[in-house]
C-alpha cells in the first residue's frame, strides 16, 4: 500500500485540525472559567455535527465523480476533469486565504471567540444553541477544507483516510496538552513552519488543477469536434498550456520512489508544461508574498496558557 498520498492529507488536517482545537479549547476554558460546565454538551454536539457534515459533502463529492465515470467516455474525462480543476481552485483559494488570515488574526483569536462567547452565555434561553452554532462553524470552516483539498487531488480509499484520521489525533493531542495539562507549545512557530509547508503543497495543487482544466478543454474539444487547443508539433503537449519545459521522466519518475513522495506532498511532476511552470512560481512567489508581508507585520506572540 502506498502510503505517500496520506502525507499531504495529514499536514492539512493536522494544521486546519489545531486552529479548530484552539477555538474550542478557548470556549470550553472561558466557559470553566464561568463556571457554566453545564453548557459543555453543546460544545461536543457542535465538534460531532461539524465532522458529521463534513464527511456528508466529503462522500457527496465522491459519489458526483462516480456518476461522471458512469457516463460516456469523453463526457467522463470533460466532467471529471473539470470537476478536479474547479475543485482545486476552490481549494487553492480557501487554504490561501486561510493561510493568510491566521496568521494576521492570531493575536485576536482568544479576545474574539471569548467575546463571543460571552455573548452567547449571556442568554440564558439560547446560550446552548449559541455555543453549538459557534463551535459548529469552526469545525465546518476547517473539516470542509480538508474535504474539499481531498477531493480536488482526487484521492479516494482507506490511505487519505489514514491519513485524515492521524492528523485529527495530532490535533487532539496538541489541543489536550494546550488546554488539558497546560503544557505550552510555541503555537507561532508551529503555524510558521506549517504555514511554509501548507504553501509549498497549495502551489503543486496549483500545478494539478491547472492540468485538469487543460485536458477537460481538450476533452470538450473532442466532443464538439472543434479545434480549441493550440497546434504543436512536440511528440507530448498540452491542450493550452505550451510545450514541455521540463521533462525527467526517464531519470526521475513521478510514479517511483522518491519522486512519488514529492509529487504528493508538493505536486511534483517529471513533466510540467509552459503553461504550469508559469502558474506554479506565480502563486509561490504572490501568495508566498502575502504570507511573509504577514508574518513580519505587528502580529504579537500567541499565548498558550488559557
């Protein structure tokens, strides 16, 4: 079994899992603290529905792709490919601006979601619900972009499983020792670090979903019986995206070890086109950009004694 695909999955899940994990340790903390214990069922309610709803739209993107391979052959590659691409990019974009985001708001994270919560407490008729529905979109906002980063790389079977499973424990463990037996963990470094290695794996995915645009044109061409793509006299070329600019195939294959390890983690390819080389170093060098502008701003240290 190859286990090479879980990686990615785990470094997602791992990370997305932990910002989940603070925002309910928060809550649960700041509710002991209130001494309103009593509302401690609503919080796991929340992280039970969350998962819930997010293995739901996990198992209903996977059931979409079996009735695309159900089809006639060229509406199979048109939609499927298509799928992928426009999977990818929504997962290119969601993991970015996340990326981005928790890196600019880490200093305020803990004052929000306690003012929040407090708000919530404050009504005494709805202060169940207020809590369920707080923690409930934490878990959403993070369990579908695992969901949807899973499914744009279309990856399906016990590995990404796996995978999933092993970054959700990591989580819950950080989130125990954080808030269980107070141990502190540099939580600035761990974002930092995952934060590098997150952009690194979002810019392969751009890498992959570029790719699946380009042959769902060329599929949709072939069924129109148009000529979209660009002529080329190359033995390999793409539909739009030029002519190979790099190529190991015969010294490095992606589908070997130690290649196959790169192209699951980072999107790695023995053979990229123009037209990928081009997307790849524009995303690494924008979002990579942003991300940096972020971590040298005035974002102060986040503390780990809640």
């Amino acid at each position: 079994m190859d286990f090479s695909a879980a990686l990615p999955i785990f470094a997602i899940t791992l990370r997305e899992g932990v910002e989940a994990a603070l925002v309910v340790g928060i809550v649960m903390a700041y509710l002991k603290k209130a001494d309103r214990s009593n509302l401690f069922p609503w919080v796991f309610g929340g992280i039970g529905t969350g998962l819930l709803a997010s293995l739901s739209v996990g198992i209903l993107l996977n059931w979409f792709f079996q009735k695309f391979e159900n089809t006639e052959p060229l509406q199979a590659a048109f939609y499927g490919e298509l799928w992928k691409g426009a999977l990818g990019i929504i997962a290119i974009a969601m993991l970015s601006w996340m990326l981005v985001w928790m890196t600019e708001n880490a200093k305020a994270l803990k004052g929000e979601i306690e003012g929040q919560i407090g708000k919530a407490i404050a009504n005494e008729r709805n202060a169940g619900w207020a809590v369920f529905t707080l923690i409930l979109i934490a878990v959403l906002r993070e369990g579908f972009e695992v969901v949807i980063f899973i499914s744009a790389k279309l990856q399906t079977g016990v590995v990404p499983i796996i995978g999933a499973i092993a970054g959700l424990v990591g989580a819950l463990a950080i989130g125990i020792a954080l808030f269980q037996f107070g141990i502190r963990i540099n939580l600035k470094a761990f974002f930092q670090a995952m934060g590098i290695f997150l952009l690194l794996i979002v810019a392969g995915l751009v890498v992959s979903a570029i790719g699946h645009l380009d042959k769902a044109i060329a599929a949709y061409g072939a069924i129109s019986q148009t000529s979209i793509c660009f002529p080329s006299d190359a033995v390999l070329s793409s539909c739009l995206l030029g002519d190979l600019v790099w190529d190991v195939h015969d010294v490095f294959p992606d589908n070997q070890f130690p290649a196959i390890l790169l192209k699951a983690m980072f999107g790695f390819r023995d053979r990229l086109f123009l037209g990928q080389a081009i997307a790849y170093l524009t995303f690494l060098i924008s979002a990579g950009f942003l991300y940096f502008q972020s971590l040298t701003g005035n974002t102060p240290k986040v503390k780990t004694n809640y």
